[in-house]
C-alpha cells in the first residue's frame, strides 16, 4: 500500500471517529435531557408507604413511613427554604442541609397542624437513588395527605407554580384532623398526657378505644370514661331525676323537681313549683335540650315538646322530661379524678359585646373567628353555633340576629353556659372553699368513676354552699376536660396528666416485663413459663413463637398479621410477663406494636433484627447472644457470662439459655411492682 493511499485511508478514519464522537455527543445530550426530564417529572414523588403502630426498623416509635425521589441536580435548599419560611418563619433558623432535610422538616410541622401536636421525629434513609423516611404520626389517613400535600408544595415551589396555595390546602387538612379520633380535646389531652410521660398508648381499632400501658397495668377508655369504671354508676349518672333524688337524700343541695312523660304530667309538676322552671331531657349531656328560665305553662310546654321531637329524630327512646326549679347563680363545673377534688371552672353563656356598628350576626362571625375558637384539639372555646335555640333565646329578650348592639352592651346568646355550646371558660380552682371541695369528694366517693363532674349553679364559688344560693344542677361521668387544662382565661389545671397517674401513680407502672427475640423455640417459652411459676405460682405469663399466642403455657391462637397476635398478648388484662418474638418479617411488614424490651435475646440475627430490638432495649436491660454453639449474656455491652450448648442435643440450647437468664428472673418479675 502507498503512502498516498495509507494517508487517504487515515483520513477517512478520523472522519469515521469524529462522526461516532459527533453521534455520541448528540446520543449523550439526548439522555442528559431524558434524565432531566425524568428528574423534572419524578421530583418529589413518593411512593411505598407504610404504617407501622409502633417501633420498626426505621424509628423507634410508631411511624409512616414511604419512599421519595428528589431531583439531584434540582433547586438548593435555600432555594426551598426561602419560600417555605413565607409559611414557617422558623425554617431561616433549621439546620438542614439538603433538601430531604428541609423536606421533613416542614412535613413535621405540617402534621403538627399549626396546634404543636406531640409528633418530634422522624429518619432519613436511602433505597437505590431514592430517600426512605420513617416520621411520627398520629391518624394514617390524614399523615399520608400530608405527606403528598408537602410533595405538590416542593414540587410547585421547583416549578413556579405560584397558583398553589399550600396555607388553604393546609387548612383543609387540618378541618379533616379535627374530625379524627386525635381531633378531641379531651381524648387527644389524654393521649398526649400518657406520650409525654413515656406511658405506651396503643388505638384498639376493634374495640375503637386507646389502651395506655400494658397486660395487668392497662387502662382502657375513650375521653374520660374507662374499663374500670362502674358501669351501673356510669349508667346512673345519666338519669337525672334519679340522681336529683339521690343528692336530696343524702343532703346535698339540689333543686326539686319532677320527670314527666306526658303534657299532663308537666303542666302538673310546674303548678307544684313556682316560675321560673327548667325543663330538660332527664338522660341528656352537655347541655342539649335544656330550656331555662321558662315563666309560664305554654314555655314548659314548648320545651317540653322539643325533648320528645328531639328523641323522635334521633330514634332513641324518649326516658323522659325533669322539670325543676330554676335556682340562680352563676355555671361551674367542679371535677374529681380518683375520688379526689382536682379543678373548678367558670362557665359564662356565649356572649357578644356590641360596637354600635355590626349586628349580632356579625359579632358572632367575629368572635368565630378568634384563635381559641378554632374549635380544635387545643382550642379552649368551641365555635358559637347559630340554631334555632339561639334564636330563640334573642327572641325572648326582643332581639333578632340583625339587631345592632350598642357600643358596650353584652349580648348573652345562649340559657346554658357549656363549653360545647359555645360558653367561656374560667379557672378558679384557687378560689372554692374547702367546705364546696368536701361537698365534691363526699360525692365522688359514692361512685365508681375515675372522673367525675359536678355541675353547680352558685353565687360565689368561695363561700360554703352551706350558706344557700348554691345548688347542684347534675353530675357527670366521662366529663370534658381540656377546659380545665386550657381555659380561656386563669391557669392551667393538667387534669389529663392526673387522671392517667390516677390509675398508673408512676408512668413505670405502665409496663410489665417483655423479654424480646428474634427467634426462640416453643420449647423455651415453655420452659421459661415453668421457671416463672416456681418463683410464682400465680403468675399470668403470655409467649408468642412461631406457633402463636400462649397464656401460662396453653395455645390461645396464631393470628396471621403479626401485630395482632402482639395486640392480642398485651390487651389481656391478666398478664404479668411476656416474651414476644420478632422475626425479620414481621418487623418490615408490620413493626414490634410494643415499646420498650427489659431483656432482649438474639440468637444468630439478621441486621434489621439486631437493629430494631436493640434499640428498644430499656436502660439497665440485658441481651442474652447466640453465636454458633456460644451463649452470651450482656449488660451495657460487657460479657456477665457464656456458656457453650451441644448442637447434637436438641434440648440443650433452651436449658442453658434459660440458666443464663435464671438469675434475673426474680427481679425481672417484680420490676414493675410498686407499693404506692
């Protein structure tokens, strides 16, 4: 070959070379902008959530946990933290480093719904090129739309979509959380009170009712009415004609009065009392169908008839009318927990103050509006609710919803002063006379209730009610008591934290000993339960294996969702003891459900096992290690003492397990008992 021709066939090489370089480059900017597109289009998604109702492999308590893609070469965090802190200030001052952190950050503070919920933590992880997050919860339905909400938010914020408005959506979601079990009051100021004091809270969602603490300890309820209360007691308090009759009885102060199921029967009863009366539905609450103030025959008739219309649309049964004789005053609510006088709170009728310029609609709209009229789980006043008992009430003092007050003049909208109604709160705990404490706990001690409340009409709280013009209107089972924890105005009562420590006195006393593994033998529970009952024959022990559930050595059942059979060990009331295993499994797919393991054993784990019962490990506790034919057991990461097991032998392995941990047992047992 000539040069000349060795020459032409170099050139035509390197043209070939810069025509593959040239359709490379071109092939290499089409992915660029594929993977950019990709980018743009997945940014934010999320997707594999899973719930979990207690400690799991991702976080230490119960969590929602799901996957997203973030962009990785999309918008930096100041970018996102400039337009998030438009919504939260406070984001200017979060550490957070990369987007994913912001990110659950704001989620955090979504789900605490503007009210500071008890929800601090959550985890970051990552799956291939995604982030994995693990964050508290309260209701899974409303955390899963939170978490998409914040998702469209981020992703607006990339795009410029300036047309979303995340405070409206928000809002929203937070009128959905107010409808949700979490969304009371009461029962969420309970919740919480057992939260912050480490006092494991379970949501029974057969039974549609929370369990504080665990086996024996447990306390069951929902608001304030629970297991171990009287359920004739309960039940009694509802009738008020018969309670009327049985404080009179017992010489407490109580107006007379008559239940009457007829017209008849109540034009009868008024004639024996002298105006004004009161007519109300004897097995009402919260002071639905009251009628005060009734002057004449055709009013107590009026109200009489209500109370019948109202049991018709509602279809129960009509138990009857109590009339009685209208004693004044002004509205309290007194409350025992335990027997024992806690809290004492005003009650004012919902009012309005006129400005000469807004009519009574209006000024109701207006203080609709206040902040502790959101009506929420922290509000301390409910929303004043326009109906036909309000009109009417403004009818008798000749006043209409478009009337316009004068500047200063108090417009009362309502005959009762209940907070569900719309009525005001006031503390004076500080200010009732022992004699008017005595008078509560002398009732209370008449009844089997945790929580008891005594509606009371008097004209200063501070003077003995032996001294007249103070009477006892009726008394209730399963009270509200947020008002007390929050009133409107005057200190803080924490009756929720004292009714939970009315029954556990310490949050210890919550728990029972759980010894926790990743797999341990039929055989070893059983031989764990016999060692158990020698220390003590009465002993209530419960073991869950591959098998199932056992109580004191007996097959009970093997439910197929793990976290059932663990519901099923801890809701007994009568167990003492428990061991629960917990394979690789059932951590990812539905968690531990229990908080908190005294003894953890691990023979031969896998990561997610060690990792998840590890961290559950309470202080002080041991950990019992299989590693081949060696057994370990540890405390605070030192080896106490070894032993090795002869694999040929089937039942040596449980036997020198349980002469391993034989020691603690006794102390283990009795760890959770105390004598106050």
């Amino acid at each position: 070959m000539t040069n000349e021709e060795t020459e032409k066939n170099l050139e035509a090489a390197r043209q070939l070379i810069e025509k593959i370089k040239e359709q490379l480059g071109y092939e290499n900017e089409k992915i660029e902008e594929f993977k950019l597109k990709m980018y743009r289009e997945n940014d934010f998604k999320v997707s594999k959530f899973q719930a979990y109702t207690g400690p799991n492999y991702y976080l230490d308590r119960a969590a929602l946990v799901f996957n997203i893609f973030i962009s990785p070469v999309g918008d930096s965090v100041d970018f996102f933290k400039e337009h998030v802190s438009k919504v939260f200030p406070k984001a200017l001052e979060w550490e957070t480093p990369y987007v994913i952190d912001l990110f659950c950050k704001v989620l955090l503070e979504t789900l605490k719904m503007d009210i500071d919920l008890f929800i601090n933590k959550y985890s970051i992880s990552t799956d291939g090129d995604e982030y994995v997050v693990a964050i508290e919860y309260l209701d899974k339905k409303v955390a899963k739309e939170a978490v998409y909400l914040v998702s469209d938010w981020f992703y607006a914020i990339t795009n410029d979509d300036y047309k979303f408005d995340f405070v409206k959506k928000w809002q929203e979601l937070q009128a959905k959380f107010d409808k949700t079990l979490y969304g009371g009051p009461t029962i969420y100021s309970l919740i919480e009170a057992g939260l912050k004091r480490d006092i494991p809270v379970i949501y029974l969602y057969e039974e549609n009712q929370f369990m504080w603490g665990y086996g024996k300890k447990q306390l069951r309820g929902r608001s304030t009415t629970f297991h171990n209360d009287g359920i004739k007691d309960t039940e009694f308090t509802m009738y008020k004609d018969m309670v009327g009759d049985f404080l009179v009885k017992c010489g407490f102060p109580t107006p007379q009065g008559t239940n009457c199921y007829t017209e008849e029967e109540v034009l009868e009863a008024v004639k024996k009392l002298s105006f004004p009366v009161v007519v109300k539905p004897v097995a009402g609450h919260k002071g639905q169908g009251v009628t005060t103030g009734i002057e004449n025959e055709a009013q107590a008739l009026e109200a009489f008839r209500k109370i019948v219309k109202a049991a018709q649309e509602e279809g129960v049964n009509f138990d009857g009318a109590l009339v009685q004789q209208q004693i004044y005053g002004t509205d309290h609510r007194l409350l025992a927990v335990g027997g024992k006088f806690v809290a004492a709170l005003e009650r004012v009728p919902a009012y309005v103050d006129g400005d000469g310029i807004n009519t009574i609609e209006k000024l109701i709209e207006e203080e609709n509006k206040k902040i502790i009229r959101l009506d929420n789980a922290r509000s301390p006043l409910c929303k004043i609710k326009i109906d036909d008992n309000l009109i009417e009430f403004l009818k008798l003092q000749g006043l209409t919803l478009n009337d316009v007050p004068k500047a200063g003049e108090r417009i009362t909208l309502r005959r009762v002063a209940n907070i569900s109604a719309g009525g005001v709160s006031i503390n004076v705990t500080d200010k009732i006379h022992p004699l008017n404490v005595k008078m509560v706990e002398d009732i209370a001690s008449y009844f089997n209730v945790r929580c008891l409340g005594i509606d009371v009409l008097a004209q200063d709280i501070a003077k003995p009610w032996t001294e007249g013009n103070f009477g006892i209107i009726e008394i209730n089972a399963g009270p509200g008591v947020f008002m007390h924890l929050a009133p409107a105005y005057g200190g803080s009562i924490d009756v929720p934290g004292k009714i939970i420590l009315s029954h556990f006195k310490r949050p210890e006393n919550s728990r029972i000993p759980i010894i926790a593994a990743n797999y341990v033998t039929q055989e070893f529970a059983n031989l764990l339960n016999a060692k158990l009952h020698e220390i003590n024959p009465k002993v209530f022990f419960s073991s869950l294996t591959r098998k199932g559930v056992y109580f004191n050595g007996e097959y009970f059942y093997n439910n197929p969702n793990h976290d059932a059979n663990v519901e099923n060990m801890l809701r007994h009331p009568k167990v003492d003891f428990a061991l629960i295993m917990h394979e690789s499994d059932d951590i990812y797919d539905f968690g531990m459900v229990h908080r908190g393991a005294d003894l953890v054993i691990l023979d031969e784990p896998r990561y997610a096992e060690e990792k998840t019962l590890l961290s559950q490990l309470l202080p002080g506790g041991h950990v019992l290690w299989v590693d081949g034919n060696q057994i370990y057991l540890k405390n605070n990461g030192d080896v106490l003492n070894s032993t090795t097991f002869d694999e040929n032998n089937p039942d040596d392995k449980e036997q020198k397990m349980l002469s391993l941990i034989e020691p603690l047992l006794p102390e283990l047992l009795y760890k959770y008992e105390f004598n106050d």
